[in-house]
C-alpha cells in the first residue's frame, strides 16, 4: 500500500470539476474493472459500512455464482428495512493502476447500480471523495488518480432509484 508523502498531498481545485453544467446534490457514480470486465454505474457510498454487489450484476458478468460463500445475513438500509443477504464473493478490483480484492456482500434485488462501494474499499484505497468536484482520488506509487464521475448519469440513475 503507498504512503502518502508531501508529493500526494490530495486536494481539489475550483476549476477541476467534471463537467457539472450546474451545481446540484448529484451521487458519485463511478466506473471501475472488477474481474477484468469494465463495470458501470456503480455507487460511492461513504455512508455504506460495506461494499455490495447485486447478484443481477454477478450474472450479467458470467461470474460463477457457486463462488458465494453463503452466509445470509441482514442489512440495514438506511430507511430501516432490513434485508438479507446471499452471502459473500471475492472479486478483483482494480481502480486506475491500484488493484485490490474486495469481499462483497451480495444482495438479490433490484438496483439501478451494478454495485456499491462503501468504506471498506474507500478506506483500502486511503481514498478521499467530493461529490461537489465529483471524483474520487487516492495515492499510488507514481502520484495522485482521480476516477471522475458523470453528472448526467448521476441524475439519471438518481431518479430512477426514486421510483
């Protein structure tokens, strides 16, 4: 894992923003290669105590779902509803030029997101987010990388989660 130096003191500047055509309360949904397949929409949750997976995504990448270690157990969704889980799965994730394995909780339901990242994997990273800049940068061997996200396909995605 890189320690950070002076030389990756993260920060963020006024005039590096992804695209925003204005400011708004938009979600960081970021892209990321989790088993060597480029992975879309998923969230950045720094208020999710886990990193989660929807069983739907695991079979649209042709995962072997045998690789869950079952081990059912509840998750608190914010609202307070409680849902369980089917188990766990190790997956490679690779952000930029760092790679790391991440167990994920895997869910059976609905999502407009393919997967969401918590603090888990935020704090592996020794990440730091701004959903105002809407990125996501964390130190590496060669410097600074910031995984930017996509303001319209925040909203998008936002608004469908609504529904």
């Amino acid at each position: 894992m890189p320690n950070p130096t002076s030389s990756n003191v993260i920060s963020f500047k006024e005039k590096a923003m992804a695209d925003h055509v204005k400011p708004r309360n938009d979600l960081l949904v970021i892209e990321l290669m989790i088993q060597n397949i480029d992975v879309a929409q998923i969230l950045v949750d720094i208020k999710s105590s886990a990193d989660i997976i929807f069983k739907r995504t695991l079979e649209r990448m042709e995962i072997d779902l045998s690789r869950i270690v079952e081990d059912p157990s509840p998750l608190l969704r914010i609202s307070g509803e409680a849902i369980m889980t089917l188990g766990t799965i190790k997956l490679m994730v690779k952000a930029r030029s760092i790679t790391r394995i991440v167990e994920f909780l895997v869910v059976d339901r609905p999502s407009s997101y393919n997967a969401i990242i918590g603090t888990p994997w935020i704090k592996s990273m020794q990440a730091v987010t701004s959903t105002y800049h809407l990125c996501l940068k964390f130190p590496t061997l060669h410097g600074i990388e910031t995984i930017w996200g996509n303001q319209k396909i925040s909203q998008v995605y936002f608004g469908a989660e609504l529904k």
